[in-house]
C-alpha cells in the first residue's frame, strides 16, 4: 500500500446523497479477477449514455476534472455492499481521498485498507465546501494526515477522526495482514482452547 | 463471588472471539465460520499466493458459486468469458487451496446465505464472515455474523481472524400482534423507513420482541439480512426453542451429547436482565401494512394503501434532494399512491426472500391464478435444496401452470451479473434487497416487497395490495 501523508488538490464534487457501492461500480463490473480496469466502470450509471459514449454532463467527463485526487462526495457516501472494488474503481480513476459528512461501515474500512482516506467532516463544512468549489471550481484544499486536518483554501482548518490504528497503517503504507501475521502466536493459543467443532471438508466430493 | 456485568447478545459473542486487543488498536476477531463466492473472493487468493501464503483452517471456510451464474440453465455457453474466467477461477483456487467448493453443477449449490443455514453451519454464538454485506443474514441463529470486503477475505483465509473496531448496540424491538399479510419482508422495511439507511451505522442491532419471538426461522433470517440496508453490519436475535428446533437435524448440527452441550452454551447467550444498548428503537406491529418503496434506497419505503412523500414538505434540503431525484429516476410524482400502478417483470428470489417458507407465501397467491398478461415473472429458488424441497410440494407446477418461470438457484436478478435483468424503464416489483439505481439492471427500477406483494403483482400486472387475495 502506498503511504498517505499530505494531499493538496483540487476537488471532484458530486453532490448526490446516499451514493451507494451499485453506483460507485455497478454489478456488472464485477466479472474481473484482478484490480486492474475498475476505473472504467466507476459510476457508470452516470458517466455514460445509453449508447455507451461518455455523458459530457457528467462532472468526472470535464476535461477539467482530469488529474484531481479529492472526491467531494455528498452525504452518506458509500452504503451498500462489502465489494471493494468500489475504492479499487475510485483509485483506479487517481482518487486518494473522498470527503463526505458520513461513510458506510464496509466502504469505510475497505477504503483505509486501500489507501484511500476516507476525510468525515461536519455539516457546516461540508455545505461550505460546496458552495467554494460552486463558486471557484478551481480552488485546492489539503489534507494533513499526522495532523488530521483539513485546510481549506483561506487557510481555515478542521479537524478530521481516523483511529490511531488505521492512521498509523496509512501513514506507513502498511497491509493489516503483517499486523495479524505477527500475532499468530496469539492465534495459535486461541485455536488450541477453542478447537474447531466441524469441518467442511467433509462435503468434499471425490 | 464478584457479579459480572450483565451482557448483550452481542457483547457475549464478541468476548468469546476476542483473540487479543492492544490498547488503541482494533480488537483481533476469531473467525469460526468463512463463507466465500466467486465474486469477492479472487483478489484475495491472488493476495495469498503473491505472499507464499495458505489457507489456515480450509475446514472452517465453504464456497459456493450464486452471484454470476446463470439460472435459465447450467451451461457455460450461457455465460460470458468473464464470469466463466471468475468461476473458473474460484474452482481452481478452492482446489489449490483444500476448500470444500459446491460449483455450479453441484446438487448442494445455492445463494451463499441460504445454503449456511440449510447445512447447519450456522449456529448460535458463533462469528461468521463473507466477503458480501447480507452476511447479517446468518444472525438470525444468534451468530455474529457480518460482511467484509476482499482485504479482509485474504485476511481471514490466511488468519482465521480480523481487525474489528467493536461497534455499538442498538436494541430494535418489534412489539404487537403481526396483522394477517404482514411479512417479516415488511418489519424490516417498515424499520428502515424509520430510521434512514445510515441509522445503523456503526451499530449492531439485536432484534427483540414478542413479534420477533412469534417468527419462524426463515422469517427471521429474511429479517436479519437486511440490517445492512439499515446501516448495521449485523443484526442479531436470540436463539430460543425455535431456533434449537430449526437446527436439529441439520447436517452439521452436533449429535448426541455434543448436542445437549451446545444447547447449555446456546441457552447462555440471551441478553442478560439489566444490560443495556447504545440505542433503541420501538416499532409497533400491529399498526404495519404490507410495505413497498417508491425511490432508489431501502428506506424509501411506505405502506402499500399510502401515498408517496411529497419532496416540497421534506425540511432537510439534502434529502429533499434525494427524494427529487429518487421519484425522477422511478418516474413517481409525489402524493402519488401506488396501488394500482402498472408494473413489467416480478423477481421472486435473493437471499431475503428465496426460502421454502417465501416460495410457499408466493404459492399460495398464484394458486389457481395466471400472471397478467405482458408481465414477465422469475421465481428462483435460493439453493437446490430449496429447489427440491419446492418440487416435492408441487410449488413449481403452481407458478409454471401460472406462467412464471421456474429457474435454477442463484442470485440472479437480484444484482442482474447473470444476464437476468430489467431492460431500462421497466417497472420490477422484486422479494430482494435493494433498489438502488440500476441494480436490477442499467435504468431499470425496483418496487421491494414481500413474496405475498410480488405475488399479487405477478397476477394483477400492477401494485396491488396482497391481502385481500389470501382466501
Ligand atoms: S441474492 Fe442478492 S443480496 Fe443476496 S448474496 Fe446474492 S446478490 Fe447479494
């Protein structure tokens, strides 16, 4: 995973509440056994026509859009299923963080072991995040990880929560599973008092 | 002897499987039970072969194929390349790996969340995880039981464990007598609609209650499945004396002695007199209708007699909003009733809704009646047991003698990868779990509801209120 520290960028801003994990990628996206060509069908409902050309509309079409790496989402973003090919489609298109007042659970923890920071803000600011980038397009906001802070282009800060865990792991660029593997000792005595009371493996056919 | 503190449900679980927990970290969480699909599962094999690792405890995990294979039939011509390259891929790996797999051909095949409970893997007091959000659906049986994305797969094929943050409580209770018609499909729509798809977030909820108590165990797990559409990865209810039966003669249900230890265990886990929950919430159910959404989320739903929200009365701009574009997406005015509004396919399927017990709510509509004309009807069984099960009852020559089809198990329509899917515009009444834009396929647009509802619009061709079709 690819370290998170600070991030200044311009914003993608995409005011519709309740974006679930069916728009971000829709299902038939999901037929791929790797990461790679997700970004493709991020929000493909949307950022196409019926006729499959792209939807000039459509905010993430704007040849302005191109390059920026902070998503302006609106409220509740991210709820639906645990297919984690939404961060891997959000990434895929260059996103490193996405901002909103509330994130799902599952799209929440998905996103940090992906590397994208997933930045919860307050009401007040999220609403005042849309009416700068309503009126300038152009402004660039920066996300401070150590500091947990959000700087918004007149130098106003807000403060962000992450868990000091996840903060850690994405300041480091480290996997959860090197965390886990180290503790396999723990794992070991935990499976010796508490011994499996089956085995699927019984259903194996041969 | 010092008194311990009394517990919920979910806090007995969650000690129990509390591997170790440091101080400012998530807690390492034991896995005894892993569920795994073609969909979400390959990256994570592909993550355990990049780091030379194996699968920890093959015995504890189960995979099956529902999400992209295809219901008309079983045969890879009716798949693209894609979904054939992604079942093929989880056959290879369940292979390499030791896992137990039922493919596409086998007779023990079905939905992921169907075929748990039908084998008796899914038993009180356990943790269960896959890497898909229904997963709640297993908390029916008073498991933990909860969906995680592909990281986390990997992490528990090469573990057995998982990093969890503990989340917070929310008792939901469901009190009064469930009027005639009032599904258990209804109860959990009815609670989604009052506290908003983000309600739980962050929570588990403990369904609770004399009108919980008074529902069969198929009726619970459609219940539970849908606590994610509430915002909660989980959703528990207690084991009890419906449950203990339910599990009795299920293949990996303990035997003998075996069995009356796990029933001392299993009469332990109740919530204790005196504990208490982060939240609560009361719905009364003898004031319930059968429900139906009019929008593009779950908690956009109303009674089937009610009318749709009028977007100008809603004080919250944003979800004033939402409601403008869910009823511009659906092609819903507000004020609208729905009752009567012409619909084009019914889906009768999905994990929520493809049990004996669903199959049997929607039979006994269709019994002696014919789909209207112009309206095309997918019933598909959640597993093959299911399927069979059906058989032997004669429930299949009821909807085919209808003129609705008859598939094979699988998700189907549910999340339209399989090639079964609305064409843009069309009007789905469907028994599955979400209704978001495009679901059921690009454009089309989905009217969630119980077996009974879909039922009477199968032969009605529109909305229509189920009840007085029950004789
Ligand atoms: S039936 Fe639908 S909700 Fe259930 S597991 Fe399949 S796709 Fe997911």
């Amino acid at each position: 995973m690819e370290p998170f520290v600070t991030l200044t960028s311009k914003l993608v801003p995409l005011p519709n509440e309740n974006v679930d994990t069916d728009q971000i990628i829709p299902a038939r996206y999901l037929k791929v056994t790797d990461k790679q060509g997700l970004a493709e069908g991020l929000f493909a409902g949307w950022r196409y026509l019926p006729d499959g050309s792209p939807n000039p509309d459509f905010v993430l079409n704007k040849p302005e859009m191109q390059g920026r790496k902070i998503l302006l989402a609106g409220d509740n973003f991210g709820t639906g299923s645990s297919r984690e090919h939404a961060p891997w489609a959000l990434m895929g298109w260059g996103f490193r963080a996405v901002i909103s007042t509330r994130f799902a659970d599952i799209f929440y923890n998905n996103a940090l072991k992906n590397g994208l920071l997933p930045v919860i803000v307050d009401e007040a600011t999220h609403r005042r995040l849309f009416q700068l980038v309503e009126a300038e397009p152009d402004i660039e906001v920066t996300i401070d990880l150590p500091s947990q802070t959000l700087r918004l282009p007149d130098g106003t800060e807000v403060t962000f929560p992450i868990d000091g865990f996840s903060k850690h792991c994405l300041l480091k660029g480290l996997d959860q599973l090197g965390y886990l593997l180290e503790h396999m000792p723990r794992i070991e005595a935990y499976e010796r008092e508490h011994p499996p009371r089956f085995d699927t493996r019984v259903l194996v056919r041969r | 002897m010092a008194m311990t503190r009394p517990r919920t449900l979910f806090e007995k679980i969650w000690d129990d499987h509390v591997v170790y927990e440091e101080p400012g970290s998530p807690a390492i969480l034991y896995i005894d039970l892993h569920l795994i699909h073609e969909v979400t599962s390959p990256q994570a094999f592909q993550g355990l072969r990049e780091k030379g690792l194996r699968v920890r405890r093959p015995g504890q995990t189960l995979a099956t194929m529902d999400h992209s294979i295809p219901t008309v039939g079983r045969d890879f011509s009716l798949m693209d390349a894609m979904a054939v390259k992604q079942i093929q891929t989880l056959e290879e790996n369940a292979r390499a790996f030791g896992i137990p797999l039922f493919n596409m051909f086998d007779d023990r095949q079905g939905i992921v969340h169907v075929i748990g409970p039908e084998l008796g893997l899914t038993q009180p007091g356990m943790t269960i995880v896959c890497g898909d959000s229904h997963t709640s659906t297993h908390g029916a049986f008073g498991a933990l039981a909860f969906g995680i994305g592909t990281s986390e797969v990997e992490h528990v094929l090469a573990t057995q464990t998982i990093l969890q943050r503990k989340p917070k409580t929310f008792e939901v209770r469901f009190e009064g007598a469930r009027p005639e018609g009032v599904t258990a499909k209804d109860m959990i729509l009815a609670l989604i609609a009052t506290i908003g798809t983000g309600g739980g977030v962050g929570h588990v909820f403990e369904y609770r209650g004399d009108a919980v108590r008074g529902l069969n165990m198929e009726e619970r797990l459609t219940l539970c499945n849908m606590s994610i559409e509430g915002g909660a990865r989980a959703g528990l209810i207690a084991p009890d004396d419906v449950t203990f039966e339910y599990l009795a003669d299920k293949p990996f249900a303990p035997k003998g002695k075996d069995w009356d230890e796990a029933l001392k265990r299993w009469r332990q886990l109740p919530t204790d007199p005196g504990a208490t929950y982060d939240k609560s919430v009361t719905i009364d159910v003898s004031r319930l209708e059968p429900m139906i959404t009019w929008g593009t989320n779950p908690a956009q739903a109303i009674p089937i007699t009610g009318r749709i929200p009028d977007p100008d009365k809603e004080p919250d701009p944003r979800r004033r909003r939402a409601m403008e574009r869910a009823l511009a997406y659906m092609g819903f005015q507000p004020g609208q009733q729905l009752l009567g509004h012409p619909i084009d396919v019914v889906f009768i399927g999905s994990c929520t809704n493809a049990r004996i017990t669903d199959l049997r709510m929607a039979a006994q509509i269709f019994k002696g009646r014919k789909v209207a004309p112009g309206v095309r009807v997918l019933v598909v069984p959640g597993s093959q047991q299911v399927k069979r099960q059906a058989e032997a009852e004669g429930l299949d020559r009821i909807f085919k003698d209808a003129g609705a089809e008859w598939r094979e198990p699988g998700c189907s329509m549910c999340i339209a990868m399989n090639g079964d899917r609305l064409e843009p515009g069309q009007y789905a009444v469907s028994t599955s779990n979400r209704n978001f834009e495009g679901r059921q396929g690009p454009g089309g647009r989905t009217i969630l509801a119980s077996p009974l509802t879909a039922a009477a619009a199968a032969v009605t061709g529109k909305i229509t209120d189920p009840r007085p079709l029950l004789a």
